[in-house]
C-alpha cells in the first residue's frame, strides 16, 4: 500500500481572476502521494494515468493512479505488468489522503502479467445508475487467458463487505475469438451513453488494428517481418448486452465497430497507412440536444485528403516471392485526423468507416505534428450550453524550435437542428480553430498538450464555464546549471480560461494565444536547489477531481501527474513517480 506523504505546497497564494491574463506561477514541492517501490531499475513511473469518482458512494472524492513500468531495451528489469491503486481524499485543514488501495488484474490479488500494462488508460462514471461511479482500466498488452498481447478492459465496483474493488466485466480481443494479435484493444477509453437509454457505454479504441490481417493480405518485408498497415479500430459495447465477470465479450460483439481509413497495401494501392485511429476516445456529451451522447476518436497518423503541404513521406519495402519492391508513400505525412460521431437511438448493423460515418471531422494542420495524440471533451469553455473539443499536436514544430507542440480549442456552435449536410461544413480544419494556443518557446521537445482535462470549472463564484489544464511534461527549468541536465523534462502545467465574449464566428476567425502569456495559472516542479531531483515530467497525466476540497466556493479540483519524480536527490534515480492535487 501507499502511503501519504503531505500535502502539495503551492509557492504562490494569489487568487485566480479573470482569463487570458497571466497573474499567478505556482511552483509545487512535496508531493501528495509518492509512488510505491516495486523494486524496477527505472522504478514504478507511478502517475502514468489516472481516473476520478467517488467509487464507495459515500460523497466524498476518490483518484485512481497507474504505473508504467517500461519494459524496454533500455530498461530490461521492467517487466511493463502496470499496477491501479485508488486514494480517497478527506477534507480538512489540511485535508488527507488515504492509504492506497489497489485494484487487482483480473480481480485476483497478486501482480499482472508482465507486458501487459495493466492500467495504461482509465475512466471512469457511474455505470449502472447504482449512485456509485465504477472504474474502467485497460490492459492493452495482453488478455490474461495465455495470448500475447491482444488487450482487454476491465470494470471493477466497490465492494463495500470486502473493502475492496470487484472485478464485474470483462473485454478482449481475442485472436481466436475475431480479434488480432497485438492490436492494443484498451489503447483508449471512454464511458458514454451512446444510445440514451440512461445507462454508461464502453467506447474502446485499438489502434493497431490491421486492415489488411483481417482480410488476409498482408505482405512481408525483407526477411520475417509482417508489414501491417495498423489502420486503427474503436468499438462501442452496449451496456443493456454486458455479461457477468466470468464471461468475456468479444470484439464481435460490439454494437457499433468503427474502422479507420482504409490503408495502403501493395495489393490495394492506396498513399497511406499506419492511421493509429483510436489513439484516443473521449465523450463529449450531447452536442446536438437529441438525447444520445456522442464521442470523438482520433487517428494521429492519419493525413487529410486535401492536405497540400509536403513531407517525405514513408519507404515501405516488401517481398514478392521472387525479389524486393520498394515504394514511397509521399502522402505519408502523418499530420492527424480527429472525427466526432454522434449517438443514435439504434446501432448500424454493418462496421463503419471513420470519414464516412463521422458527422464532424477535425484535420490536422502540418507534417509530422500527429493532431490527435492528445485529446480533451466533455467540457463548456465559452458557456454557451455546448461541450466544446480540444486537440494538441503535441509534436508540433515552431519556426525555430521542434516538437513545441500546439492546442486547438473547437466551440462547437449549435448543431441541434442538424449535423453539416455539406463536405466543407463537415471538415474542421486545424487552422479554423475558434482558440489555438502555441507551446512555450525558446527550446525544443516541450510537449505542450502531452496530457489535458477540459471538464472542470476552478472558479464557480465567477462564472459558469469550464477551464482548460495542459502539460507540457518535457519543459525545461531555468534553474539548474550544475549539473545541466538537471533543467531537463522538468515539466509545466497551464490553466486557460475562454471567456464568454470568444464568438465562433467565421472559419478561420480565431485567437492565437501563447501558452504562458494567456494562462491564468501555471505550474512546475519546484526548480530551487532542494529540489535537485531529474526529469519529473510534470504534467504527463491531468484529470479533474471535481469538489474534493468541499471548499465554500464549491470549485473542482484537479491533480497532475509526475511520473519521473525521485525520491531521492540526484544522481540516485528511482523514477518513483508521483501526483499533486491542486485544490482551488
């Protein structure tokens, strides 16, 4: 179990007031919760992903927190199992935390398999109306039941006479039950009521699904090598058709499977490949008032049609059975894709294409900027009533500097008396955002838009809207001179407000903002000589936490992730991992 270890300090006590003005830097110390030791070389990287709810029902605000645990060539002792502990917060002055309870693989005590990541993303809402939110983990590596690497779902419940959490349903992908070996099914989750009927449905995205492995066609490279084209897959499961936890549902059981677009294949043709749709889901609401909440997928590899920049493209080399055939894909670009699909009282009875079934669709903006590695839903930023969508090119490159990264924020307008009847109306493009925010600048590798929550409001007393938070895990410190690497992936996390008075307007009628000019907020581990302490990455994972507090303003709080925190000072690094929560 974990153990408290105090509440976050906040170097500046100022008051938050008013959007696009910077007015406070809060720099953050001792953290709230500190990451178990599981004996790793590069150590738990605990506040990988996390999740909120009150699980027990009991009215006051739980956080459920993963690992990572790399498993890589360079970190050979990490096994990548993954481990979820859920923390209660009591308030006070101060408030606590409670002991961490973990949440168990496949509902047995005892640790995952290794390589499945168990917990790589989680939600979480109250499913089946019982007034109790219940918790959603993926384990994308793996299934449990001997196959290797076809991924899963799972959703545990409170069980308040064991004081632990209950294992009730189970998703897979199953390569022998209509999945495939290593799609990543659980890359992505979501809860939504898709199909109104007032409970919770399951939206899971598999990114490296393959087009041309279901239809038996793939092709070899030089040598052994399967050339998958990875085209991306999200399913919705109903929540009227979930079976007990002793049986697993299958992908084909999904009421609604959406396929990314088709990809290249030397046999099909085509110009791209490697889409990754289902990277990342997020609900949104009921953006059009019908009654049935839709969702947003992405596909960050994906490149628009009409997309006229240029861009290198990607060689793909394979084997015909007598010699080598080598071709460029030059609309390879990688510059993203993000589709947002509406709920409907039925579900199609065929699989669906992602372009043609979307309503809305969002393109990316340049090469290699990946639009739709990150994502953020479900939140009102103008106040206008409708749940607006945020997007980060988290790899977006600045005239001077790479990999700075770039915010979208889409005020959707009113869509209730209809979905867009044109092509152009249907097609958002990056650059028509209502407000695009830039990464700070001056140095490479930032990450704004790594992670992002948009479904908070800090500051009830003074207007209705929801606030935007952004990390930028890899921002550089201006602190550390000795040694220098210490000013490396330090981390930052930024609070936006969109006032009332942002208009829709026009395509292309939008406001640049720069991310530290226009923050109402912005955080950063501490960068003075106590804290002497490499790469935290502040800011990998954010998620709203609602009331936890119970502050008389009655505003949400939010905790952030620090996954490379230490325990100790440099040069001994444990990558413990760790979270704040900022409470307003």
């Amino acid at each position: 179990m974990l153990t408290h270890r105090g509440s976050a300090s906040l170097r500046s006590s100022s008051p938050f007031s008013g959007g696009g003005v910077a007015v406070a830097q809060t720099e953050l110390e001792a953290p709230d919760i500190e990451g178990p030791n599981l004996n790793e070389y590069a150590g738990p990287q605990f506040g990988h992903a996390m999740a909120a709810g009150d699980f027990d029902g009991d009215g006051k605000r739980e956080v459920a927190v993963s690992t990572f645990e790399e498993e890589s060539t360079s970190f050979t002792w990490n096994q990548g199992k993954g481990h979820v502990y859920v923390y209660e917060y009591t308030p006070g002055n101060p408030g606590t935390w409670s002991s961490g309870v973990e949440v168990f693989y496949l509902g047995v005590s005892g640790d995952p398999p290794a390589g499945v990541y168990f917990g790589y993303a989680m939600t979480a809402g109250d499913v089946d109306n019982d007034g109790k939110d219940e918790l959603v983990v993926t384990a994308p590596g793996g299934d449990g039941a001997g196959a290797d690497e076809d991924g899963v779902v799972f959703i545990y419940d409170w069980d308040s006479q064991s004081s632990a959490f209950a294992l009730t349903h189970k998703f897979r992908s199953n390569q022998y039950n209509g999945g495939q070996l290593g799609d990543n099914f659980g890359w992505s989750v979501a809860l939504a009521d898709f199909n109104g009927d007032g409970d919770l449905d399951l939206i899971v995205g598999a990114r490296y699904w393959s087009e041309c492995e279901e239809e038996d066609n793939c092709v070899y490279g030089p040598g052994p090598t399967l050339l998958e084209d990875w085209t991306g897959s999200v399913y919705v499961f109903d929540h009227d058709g979930w079976e007990s936890s002793s049986t697993w549902r299958e992908v084909p059981e999904a009421e609604l499977i959406i396929r990314g677009e088709a990809s290249w294949n030397p046999i099909d043709g085509g110009e791209q490949t490697r889409g990754y749709f289902g990277v990342r889901v997020a609900a949104v609401g009921d953006v059009n008032d019908d009654g049935y909440d839709d969702f947003v997928a992405t596909a960050p590899r994906r490149t628009p049609a009409d997309f006229t920049g240029t861009c290198t493209g990607q060689n793909f080399s394979w084997w015909n059975g007598e010699e080598t055939i080598s071709e460029s894909l030059s609309e390879d670009c990688r510059v993203g894709k993000a589709y947002l699909f509406a709920g409907a009282a039925t579900y199609p009875s065929t699989e669906e294409d992602a372009e043609a079934y979307a309503k809305l669709v969002f393109n990316g903006e340049d090469t290699e900027d990946r639009f739709g590695q990150s994502l953020a839903a479900g939140g009102d930023l103008n106040g206008d009533g409708i749940n607006d969508v945020v997007i980060a090119s988290r790899e977006h490159t600045e005239t001077s500097n790479t990999e700075v990264g770039r915010v979208y924020i889409f005020l959707l307008p009113d869509y209730s008396s209809g979905w867009p009847s044109t092509d152009d109306a249907k097609h958002w493009d990056a650059w028509e955002a209502n407000v695009i925010i830039d990464g700070p600048t001056g140095e490479d590798v930032v990450h704004f838009g790594y992670a992002m929550a948009c479904n908070g409001n800090t500051n009830k007393q003074t207007d209705s809207r929801a606030d935007l938070i952004v990390g930028a895990p890899r921002g550089k410190s201006p602190c550390f001179y000795s040694p220098p690497s210490l000013d490396e992936n330090r981390g930052f996390a930024y609070l936006f407000r969109v006032t009332g008075t942002v208009d829709p307007g026009e395509d292309g009628d939008h406001l640049t903002w720069a991310a530290v000019a226009n923050s109402a907020a912005y955080y950063r581990i501490d960068c003075g000589a106590t804290y002497n302490k490499s790469a935290p990455l502040l800011g990998r994972s954010i998620v709203f936490m609602g009331d936890a507090n119970v502050a008389a303003n009655y505003n949400d709080d939010f905790v952030i992730g620090c996954p490379g925190w230490d325990t100790t000072t440099y040069p001994d690094i444990d990558d413990r991992g760790c979270i704040y929560m900022i409470p307003f």
